[in-house]
C-alpha cells in the first residue's frame, strides 16, 4: 500500500514554493493585477519554471525535465491553489504536459528527426524550462474521456473556432485537436486570434481561438489519447489545487473568529461556528486524502487511477467551493469587500468546480467504473 503522507523532499518543496509565493504572489499584489486586464505574472511564472524548475516536474530529465512525478507537482499546485497564484502551472506543466507525452509515448518515443514524436519531444523540452508556455486547446470544463470539440485540417492548415481555453491568452503553443489528431500552433502566427472571454475567475481567463488557414506541425494522430491523458492529470491534480484553496480558506477564517470579538467575546467562541468549523476541517482533511491518492495512483501507474482521478474530483470541488463560500460568510463585512482576497477564492472554487468535468460528471464516471450505476 502506498504512503501517502508527504515525504521530506516534498515537504522541501513546499516549502520553498510557499517562501516564493509569499514574496512575489501575496493578496496584495494578485488583487492588483487582476485589475489590470492582464493577470499572468510572467515573472513569477519565470521564477517558478526557469528558476525552480517546477515547469519541467514531470518531463522525463532525458527530455529536459525534472524527472519527478505527479505527487511533487501535486504540492506545488497546493501551495498555488493557496495563493490563488496567477499562473499557468495546472495548463501548461500538467494538461498540456502530460497531452504531448501521451504523443512521444505513442508514436514510440525514439522516433526519427522531423516525426511527430519528435516535435513533441522538442516542444516538451522548450515547456520543460519555463520559457515556453503550452495550452491544451480543449474547454476547461471538459471531462476526461467526454467528448470534445475539434477544428478542421484542411490544405496543410486549421480552420475553425475552440472557445473556452483556459490560459489560452498566454500561451506560447496551442495544442489543437483536428480531424482525429493533434496538431501544435504558434499563437503569434498570422492565421491565429485570441479573444479573451468573461471569466469568473479572472486568475485563470478562458479565451476563444480562431484559426484561419493557421500553420501547424504534427504531433500525433491519435488526439483522443493525448486529450484524455492530459485532461485526467489535469482532473487528478486540480484536486489538489482545490486542496490548497479550501485549506487556505479554513486556516484563515479560523485565524480571523478568533480575532473578531462580538458581545466582548471572540466569535469563534460561539458553539455555532465552532461546529461550522469543525465540519469544514473534516472535509478539508478528506480532500486531502482523496487529492494524495489521486496523485499518488498517477504517480505509481495504478490501474485505480481512473477511480482515483472520479473520487478526487467529485469530493473535492463542493469542498472547496463550501470552504471559500463559509470565509467570505465568517469573515463578515471584510468578507464582502474587493480589498481582502476571499472572493478570489471563491471564484477560483467556483470556476475549477467545472473545470476538467463537474463533480456530477466525475460521480457518474465513478459509478461506471465501479459498476455502481444507478437502476
């Protein structure tokens, strides 16, 4: 069975992420970018993948990367989930990583020159190191094995319209399903418009891409594949980015009822919110195991990670949601102001609660794999 308490080197990892984080990427300054209509921070995305490199987590170290596994990018989607960083971390270093694998694998790994094995190897490798950022060109709120929207590749070039890409607007390569293969798009290129979307969550924008007659090399010619591994690393892992937000959520509204005082008494004295509290701390302690064992069957090539990925999925999205949705109640009139950071939480919670698959879709992925289904 495996272990999924923290090791040491992940517990050293988080650590220096949050000491990161906590010097480029606090409330203040996430708040004030957001309002700026441009809220990736490329230089702590900079700072993150080149300097740290926990862009490259899990590139194999023959293709440029870390070598490490899904747990170690597990704890750094933690402590961003915490921060609410605005970042690419979630598309670019999982969705987009694990999709491009999925073409090195499948065409054989050690393909020749100029294949399209190959091309994803080297575009895994220009990912790996920060400087490059990718996008699965798919909705954020597609599933995992559901059905997805493709584009038309015709003449040597794409045609058509994907709406609802997450991070799009950042993005150096988009990864573009059509016609049954997988295809990657320069975004500067004649041919290709980003149009950003409105978002909720303004740390992660959704963006509309056009393709007329756009330039694109081949990666592989099964997208299927690549699209369903990518987005069932990105399902796994964004529970554990909810993980880090309902925790964040929990730690500071239990900080703050201790601070505020009602009738002369510290309202988190009042047996009311202490059980309110406790509930979430039960449930936030839950996610956490759910989110390790997801990442951890990932991690380890479990034959359960399928399962994993549905459970981790369907408990920690109303989690997180009820998490952030309790700060902003218990922390009162501050709660409701734009100046403190809750309500990014909030959308942040409301926004991933669809991403990769709603918890009701992630419970019906369940029963079937378990063969539960309902009569």
């Amino acid at each position: 069975m495996s272990d999924l308490l923290y090791s040491e080197e992940e517990e050293a990892l988080r650590s220096a992420v949050r000491g990161l984080l906590a010097d480029r990427c606090d409330a203040t300054a996430v708040l004030a970018r957001v309002e700026t209509g441009r809220p990736h921070d490329r230089e702590l995305w900079k700072a993150l993948g080149d300097g740290m490199g926990l862009a490259g987590l899990l590139v194999p170290e023959e293709l440029g990367g870390q070598g490490a596994t899904h747990r170690e990018a597990a704890v750094v989607l933690e402590e961003l989930g915490r921060a609410v960083a605005p970042v690419p971390y979630l598309t670019s270093a999982v969705v987009a990583t694990e999709a491009l694998l999925a073409c090195v694998e499948g065409e054989g790994g050690g393909a020749a020159e100029g294949s399209p094995a190959a091309e994803a190897a080297e575009l895994l490798g220009a990912m790996a190191c920060g400087r490059t950022v990718g996008a699965l060109a798919v909705g954020f709120a597609a599933a995992p094995g559901a059905p997805f929207v493709s584009v038309r590749h015709e003449g040597g070039a794409l045609h058509g319209e994907l709406t609802g890409i997450a991070d799009a607007s950042c993005a150096d390569v988009l990864l573009v399903p059509a016609d049954g293969a997988l295809y990657a798009v320069d975004t500067d290129q004649d041919g290709v418009t980003v149009t950003p979307q409105t978002s909720l969550d303004l740390t992660r924008p959704l963006a509309t891409a056009t393709f007329d007659a756009a330039h694109a090399r081949a990666l592989t010619r099964n997208a299927d594949a690549a699209v369903r591994r990518g987005l069932r690393a990105g399902a796994a892992l964004l529970a554990s980015e909810q993980l880090g937000l309902a925790d964040w959520c929990l730690t500071e509204t239990v900080r703050y009822t201790k601070e505020r005082h009602q009738f002369n008494r510290p309202v988190g004295s009042f047996q009311a919110l202490k059980h309110r509290l406790a509930q979430l701390w039960l449930e936030v302690v839950n996610t956490r195991a759910a989110a390790r064992n997801a990442a951890d069957a990932l991690a380890s090539g479990s034959q359960d990670a399928d399962v994993a990925t549905a459970l981790a999925q369907a408990y920690a999205s109303p989690v997180a949601v009820r998490a952030a949705e309790e700060a902003l109640q218990l922390h009162g009139g501050i709660g409701m102001t734009w100046e403190h950071p809750v309500h990014l939480c909030l959308k942040r919670a409301k926004a991933d609660s669809i991403g990769c698959g709603t918890a009701g879709r992630h419970r019906e992925a369940l029963a079937d794999l378990v063969d539960l289904r309902a009569p």
